[in-house]
C-alpha cells in the first residue's frame, strides 16, 4: 500500500501530466551515490540510474556546486555571445573523446543531437538519404525545421525522414544501401533493443563503407559515451572512428543537454546557420558538463565499468541466465524466462533495472560508480528469485 504522501503526488501527476509512461509505482524524494529515496524514505538501490543519465551518481557534489555557482553568475544567455563555460565544455569533452582538432555542436537531448549530425551530414555530402540500422533507437523529433519558413528550409537541411534501414550486423546491405547516401547511423550497443552489441568487424567495415561511399558514418553515443561501456566511448572500444558522435543521457548529470562531436574534417565544413537552438550550449548545461566530463575522467569510471562487466560475468553464472549481452555497464541480462515478472519481484526487493524490447532481457544501466557491493546485491536477489519461479515449460 502506498502511504498517502507517495498517493497524493502520484494522483497529482496523473491528472496534470499526460499518461505516456509507464512508471515505477513511487515518486521519489532523493538520491545520493547508487540509492534513491521515495517520498516515503524508502531506499531502493538503482541499477537503472534514469535511464543511463546518472553516471556519477545521484546528485554528484561537484556537479551541483558547479551548477549552483554556475547559476549564480549567470544563468543563461543565448549563442549570441562568446561563454568560457562553453568553451570548456567542449574542450573537456573533446578531449575526453581523443579526437583532437574535433569541434562540438551543443543542443539539449539525444534526439536532437542525432538530428543535428543527420542535419551536418547531409550538408557536408550535399546528398539526402540516410541509412539506420534496424532495431535502433535515436530519440523522437520529427518534422519542426520542415514547418518552419522558406528561409530555413534551404538545401538539405529542411528534410525531414529520408531514412532506409537495413539489418544489424549485415554489412553486404549496408554497402547497398549506402550508394548515394549522406550518413550510416547506428547505436554501436542497440541499448532499448536488449543490449545488442555489434562486433568490431561490422564497425570497421561500415567505417570503410562510408569512405568508399564518400558517407559519413554517426555512432549515436547517447548511452554508449562517456565511459559506460569500460572506454571513454564505443569509438574507441571497437577501434572504428565515426565522423560524428552523438552524447546526451550522462553528459551534464541530469541537467538537459546533447552533443554532436565532428571529427576535424568534417567540422571544417560546417558553415554559420547550419544548425541552431536557443537553450543548447547554455551557461548552466555547460557547467554541468564540464563537472561531469572532467569527474568521469578523473575518477576513472571508464574503467571501473570494465572492471564491473567481468565481475558479473564471472558471477551471474545462475540458473536461469542465458546470456550477459554489452559492455561495461550497459547490460543485459538474458533470461530463459520473461523479464517482467523477475524485475517486479527485483522492485518487491527496492532494486532498480530495466526492460528492454527483448522481454527476456533485464537491463542495468547503474551509475559508474557502481561497485561490487551494488552488483553483489543484485546478484543475490537474483538468485534467490530465478530459484523461486524457475522457467515455464
Ligand atoms: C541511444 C539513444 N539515442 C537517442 C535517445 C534519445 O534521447 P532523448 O530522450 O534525450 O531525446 C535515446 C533515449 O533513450 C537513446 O537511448
């Protein structure tokens, strides 16, 4: 039963906000490190982490004060004018990608990161099309530039979705279809999917695809980045260079904002009005990303998810797993059985995880700075519960 403070927000919400998630029975108060905290003080240990965006932790102390400070000097003023927070930002996260001479494009999500690097590329080649891996997910915009006036609908950045998809992993399709095409995007991990990871043949191939086909090729890095899959990004743990990269979910630790990273040529051929957005490149979102960047860097967290991988690999060896699908900290674990049932019980327990498009698959996107006390937990809980209810035959 929930307590009439948890009740009250809830039937607040629902009859304020519009019903299009499916939540988790609480509203939380807090969160502090891999704990959050109902309105209730219930502790639940998060293995979710907002879907991927807490990768310090909740509430991480250097980026609120950098936040707070931030906001007391100056909240926000438009690209109009020059920023230093700015520029450091793009600097830490350029450096933080190893891609020197790359230059950044700030906006506020994933989905209009992945809309800016389509936008760049079809500008760079001159061409329309672009080729998607099928069972992606790049986020949920559409149409908004091609509403908009004469003006801002010039070339090819006015199109909306002249897009192709061909199978994961086929890269005979992909050298088809690519003929003619501006961009390949993908997920290097399909995460939504259930944790899909491409090999590193299928990413050096499309690399080598796109530069016969005069393409780019986009890694949407929205949660494969900084540092959650055990390297700083899926770029450099599967040895293929991407013209453009795009970062959200971790990048500023809650506060809304995207990135696009272009490679140096690709960056020298961005001109003035290509891309655009008010809030993006912000003094506050900016502050929040650089505290973010410089503390993944420094607290090596990269490697910390590496290290978190083999230990679950090595001891999530239970009945009823089949399967550990990704890398680093972005997980799925393939069950012989739905999915749905175990992450209630798992919630029953106050621990957090996800689902996935794959019903067998449970999710764990934890903050990096999840160790082998938090992954030990889970690991108990779940033994005990696929223990319980073995399998349907
Ligand atoms: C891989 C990937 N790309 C893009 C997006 C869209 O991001 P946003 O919701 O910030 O627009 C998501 C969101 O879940 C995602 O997982």
């Amino acid at each position: 039963m929930s307590s009439p403070s948890t009740t009250d927000s809830r039937t607040l919400e629902d009859a304020f906000v519009l019903p299009t998630y499916a939540k988790f029975p609480f509203a939380l108060a807090r969160g502090e490190g891999c704990r959050v905290w109902d309105e209730d003080g219930v502790e639940y240990l998060d293995l979710y982490g907002g879907h991927a965006v807490a990768a310090l932790g909740h509430s991480p102390a250097e980026v609120v004060d950098a936040i707070a400070a931030q906001a007391r000097r100056l909240l926000f003023y438009s690209n109009a004018v020059y920023s230093r927070v700015r520029a450091e930002a793009a600097e830490a996260l350029v450096r933080f990608c190893g891609e020197p001479g790359a230059q950044v494009f700030f906006c506020n999500s994933g989905a209009e990161a992945n809309e800016n690097a389509m936008r760049v590329a079809r500008a760079v080649t001159g061409r329309a099309r672009v080729v998607a891996a099928e069972g992606g997910f790049h986020g949920r915009t559409a149409a908004a530039i091609a509403a908009a006036g004469a003006k801002y609908r010039t070339g090819l950045s006015g199109l909306g979705a002249d897009v192709v998809h061909v199978p994961f992993g086929d890269l005979s399709a992909a050298a088809a279809a690519l003929d003619g095409a501006a961009a390949f995007l993908l997920e290097p991990i399909q995460s939504l999917a259930g944790a899909t990871t491409a090999s590193p043949e299928y990413l050096k191939g499309l690399e080598a695809l796109c530069a016969a086909k005069g393409a780019l090729l986009i890694f949407d890095e929205v949660q494969t980045g900084l540092g959650r899959v055990g390297a700083p990004s899926a770029r450099q743990l599967f040895g293929a260079r991407p013209h453009l990269q795009t970062f959200a979910k971790a990048l500023a630790s809650g506060v809304p904002a995207g990135a696009v990273l272009a490679v140096p040529e690709v960056a020298a051929k961005v001109k003035p009005g290509q891309l655009g957005s008010t809030f993006g490149g912000g003094p506050l979102a900016c502050a929040a990303i650089k505290a973010t960047v410089d503390a993944i860097a420094s607290r090596r967290l990269g490697e910390n998810a590496a290290a978190m991988e083999a230990l679950v690999r090595e001891t999530f060896r239970l009945p009823g797993i089949v399967e550990i699908r990704g890398r680093g900290l972005l997980l799925g674990i393939v069950l012989d059985r739905p999915s749905k049932p175990v992450r209630d019980a798992l919630l029953a327990r106050r621990i957090l995880v996800g689902g996935a498009d794959d019903p067998n698959v449970i999710r764990l996107l934890p903050p990096l700075i999840a160790g082998a006390a938090e992954l030990g937990l889970l690991r108990e809980a779940l033994a005990e519960i696929l223990s319980a209810a073995p399998a349907a035959r």
